[in-house]
C-alpha cells in the first residue's frame, strides 16, 4: 500500500536526483531508501527512476508522480495546520445565540468585536431568540452557546455561566407625568402599584417575568398587568404607544426608542438582570475554547473595574 512517506521518499529522490543526498535529507539510510523506491515502483507496475552512474533522473511514469506527489504533500500539509490552527480557535466555524436585551449589552458586542478581530478566520454564524428558545437550540447541539437571562429551570446537560447583572429600569411613555419630574431620581417599585405594566411573555423569558412578578409582590402589590409582548423590543413599543410602562435590562436604552423614557428604581429593590452564558458540559477547546477565553477575561476585566470603583467610592 502506498503511503505518504513513499510520495515524500520520491519527491526528495527527485529533487536531490540522488538516492545518498536524499536519505541524508529525509534523515535515513541509504540502503532502505533504496528499498523503500523500489517497492513503491513495484506497487505502481512502472519505474519512476532511470539509474545513472551519477544519479538518477526521473522516467515519464515517475515525472507525472511526482507532479501529483507534490501537490497531495501540500494539500496534507495545509489539512495539517487547518486542523492545528482549528484547535487553537484560529478558525472554523461558531454559532452563537443570544436574547434581543442581550444583544444590545455592550459586554456582548464587545465579545463579539475581540472573537472578530482576533480570529478573522473563524466564520461566526449569530442567532436571536429567546431564552427558552436558545437553550433549546444549545441541547440541540444548533449553536455552540447562547447568551441568555436566567432560566428559570436547572439544566442537567448544560453549563450556565453567570456573567453580569445588569441594573433594571422602568420604561414609560415620555409624556407620562413621572417621565418629566423623576428623572434625576431613584423611584421605588411601589409607586408604580396602580400603572398597567407590559410584560415580556413568560414562556419566552420566565426568569425576568419571574423576577419582576416576584419584585412587585414583595414591595406590596399584584402588578397590573396589561400587555404580554412576543420581544422584549415591543415591550418598548406598546410602552410608546401608551398602553402601559414596563420594566426591562438597562441596555435596552440604547435603543433610543422614540417616545419611551426610563427611570431608575430604588436599589432596595433588588431587582436585576442577571446575564448568563449557556454551553453544553465538558471540556470546550477549538472556536468555543477562544469565546470562552475572551469571556472570562472580560468577565475578570470586569471584576477588576467593579472592585476598583468600589474602592474610589
């Protein structure tokens, strides 16, 4: 059988046009590389080489050979650093998910950037869903990992990561009373007992819808709740229609909806957005390896930030 040391034997007996300077090249000697020649002219049924007092010169049979020798020596060569530079993250392919409140967080578009500008090679495919519909897509092995809210279940194939919490506010139509003389302040969650509230539908985000039916029990009421929205997106349009206020992560205010103000709550009430990262168990190496290399760094960037302010104040 012919392997791919035979078609490096040949191409080094070519290029030398020398069997003694070959097997010096290729590390061997002489007396097997000769062997090694001859059986791979008998697997042909041609010889490849015409023997010369000097040397050797190929036969037509052996230059056709080689010709294709070489270039099924580079094509293994490529495979071989295709495949090296595929476990080190440096390219192939990644899919990525993420919530639409996600997708405006500055610490995934930042993740995104650094994956794009330190792996070029690496073909990212993004989806956006929901939480439920995204953790779903990840046991199902459609994407690699997902940035999600809280899932309101515990997970026994996968790894969630918790990342960040992210502060919440309340979103109103911008000629609400409140939105013209509480903006500079911190507004506690009861004052809102008696607005009608739009929620974004529990199926699709049962751990924020949890959260803030939970908030709004413990300061002292049973929202209203008036609207249950598909996206957290029209949650901020019903708001802007006027049908109601809602109560979304911070970074949904860089939508810049028209027609939607935003409040800060009271911090006694505790209520966050927790930001997460999904992936299945075990060991990540390749593409995945480099996301979640520069996630971790961040997430310590972060910390780092967070510890620092903390000291300044």
């Amino acid at each position: 059988m012919i392997e791919l040391r035979h078609l490096r034997y040949a191409v080094a007996v070519a290029e030398e046009g020398h069997i003694t300077r070959a097997a010096a090249r290729l590390g061997i000697q002489q007396p097997p590389l000769s062997q090694q020649i001859r059986a791979l002219e008998a697997a042909i049924g041609a010889p490849l080489f015409r023997r010369q007092p000097r040397g050797v010169e190929l036969t037509a049979a052996g230059r056709a050979f080689v010709e294709k020798a070489r270039v099924i020596l580079r094509d293994t060569d490529l495979a071989v650093e295709a495949a090296r530079r595929a476990s080190r993250g440096q390219e192939g392919q990644l899919a990525i998910g993420f919530t639409s409140s996600a997708a405006f967080h500055p610490f995934v578009t930042g993740v995104m950037r650094e994956m794009r500008e330190r792996a070029p090679a690496i073909t990212l495919s993004l989806e956006e869903a929901s939480t439920g519909e995204l953790i779903e897509a990840v046991e199902a092995d459609r994407l690699d990992a997902a940035f999600v809210r809280s899932p309101s279940e515990r997970l026994e194939n996968l790894t969630i990561t918790h990342l960040l919490d992210e502060e919440m506010l309340v979103a109103l139509p911008d000629h609400h009373p409140r939105a013209r003389k509480d903006t500079r302040r911190r507004i506690s969650l009861g004052s809102l007992a008696d607005e009608p509230l739009i929620l974004y539908r529990r199926p699709t985000g049962p751990g924020l819808y949890d959260s803030i039916i939970a908030a709004c029990r413990a300061a002292g009421f049973s929202p209203k709740v008036a609207q249950e929205a598909t996206r957290m997106v029209s949650t901020l349009s019903l708001v802007a229609a006027g049908l109601g206020i809602s109560i979304v992560p911070e970074s949904m205010a860089r939508l810049e909806t028209a027609g939607v103000s935003y409040l800060r709550l009271d911090r006694a009430t505790g209520l966050v957005a927790p930001l997460a990262l999904a992936r299945k168990k075990g060991p990540a190496g390749g593409t995945l390896g480099r996301l979640l290399a520069i996630v971790t760094r961040r997430v310590k960037d972060r910390a780092g930030g967070d510890e620092g302010l903390a000291r300044r104040s």
